[in-house]
C-alpha cells in the first residue's frame, strides 16, 4: 500500500531537516578539537631540557593534531650517562625519554630527542639510514643532524591522535640502536 502523498513530503522535509542539522553540527565543531595535549616534563632533563623544548616546538610546527607543552608530566624526559638514549611508551602520548649523555655527544642532541620523543608520539624505528627521515635514527651517522620528522611521518602522527590506532597505543620499550657508542667508554 502506497502511503499517503503527505506523508512522504513531510518524509522528505525530515529528511532534509536532519541533513542540515548534521551539516550545522559538523561545521561549527571548532578544528582544534582533534587538538591533544601532549604534557611533557623537564625538571629531571638536566642539560638536556632546552632541547626538549626546542623538540616540542618542532613537533607542534609539524603536526595539526597534538600539542606539547610543559603543562604536566604524562611525558618524562630524563638523561643518563652511558647504557643509549631510549623511549618507553606507556600509551599514546604517555611515557618518558632518556637520553644518553655520552650518545649525545656524538649525535646530534636535538635529533635524538626529537626521535626518542616520536617514539612515544606513536612511532617506529625505521632504520634505513636515510637522514630525511627522523625515525632512521642513528642508522643516518653521526654527521646526521636533522632533528625535523618528515611529512610522511608527521602525517602519521596525526594519523594516529585523530584515531587512536591501537598499534600505537600499546605499550612498548624503544631500545635504541645508535651505533656509534662503541667510543662511549673513550668518552667517559
Ligand atoms: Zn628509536
């Protein structure tokens, strides 16, 4: 049975109603609300705090979907001497960063902690010696001095905070391989 012509019109109106309605409530969702904090800490950082300062900034210029600032401690940043520089990602966002001091003086200070940082940002080692990628890490050499992650890997980022994917978000221990300590002991 056919319904009544009415019916179907105001069927219609409805319809349409609800789409606009949709259309208003998507529109006026301000773009910052993707926007995650990212609250890191640098009162255990020693020399090492202006360069976590200077990877934050990096990071922020780099990403649309996160923002570090010194606004808690859901991200330690410490250094050590000797053992290499490593990331412990609790979850997305969440863990700390040690950076060795003597790999720090052979590597560049800022791209270690730019990378160690990706890592707890969601990403992976990617050790193709390519110094235009952040997450090659040490495998670029020590004349590598880029601290910038790369477009591909700054989009990944964003990926990963506008959806919490789960791979990123797992727990994980970043044992870093920055060869070039075999001269650490030399250094001490
Ligand atoms: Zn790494």
């Amino acid at each position: 049975m056919r319904p009544p012509k009415v019916s179907r019109i105001l069927a219609t109106l409805a319809a349409a109603a609800l789409t606009a309605l949709g259309a208003v409530t998507v529109d006026s969702a301000p773009a910052s609300a993707a926007i995650r904090n990212v609250c890191y800490n640098t009162s255990q950082a020693g020399p090492f705090a202006g360069y976590a300062n200077q990877a934050a900034t990096i990071w922020n210029n780099a990403t649309n979907n996160i923002n570090m600032a010194q606004c808690g401690s859901n991200l330690m940043i410490y250094y050590t001497y000797g053992g290499g520089s490593y990331a412990v990602r609790n979850s997305l966002g969440n863990g700390y960063v040690v950076i060795d001091y003597y790999q720090a003086q052979q590597y560049s200070p800022l791209r270690i902690m730019t990378h160690e940082i990706g890592h707890i940002l969601g990403l992976a080692d990617n050790y193709n010696g390519n110094c235009a990628i952040l997450m090659s890490g040490g495998s670029a050499g020590t004349s590598c001095t880029n601290p910038y992650p790369s477009a591909g890997e700054a989009a990944t980022v964003d990926s990963y905070f506008r959806s919490a994917l789960r791979s990123a978000t797992t727990a994980q221990v970043f044992t870093d391989s920055w060869p070039a300590p075999a001269t650490a002991g030399a250094l001490r």
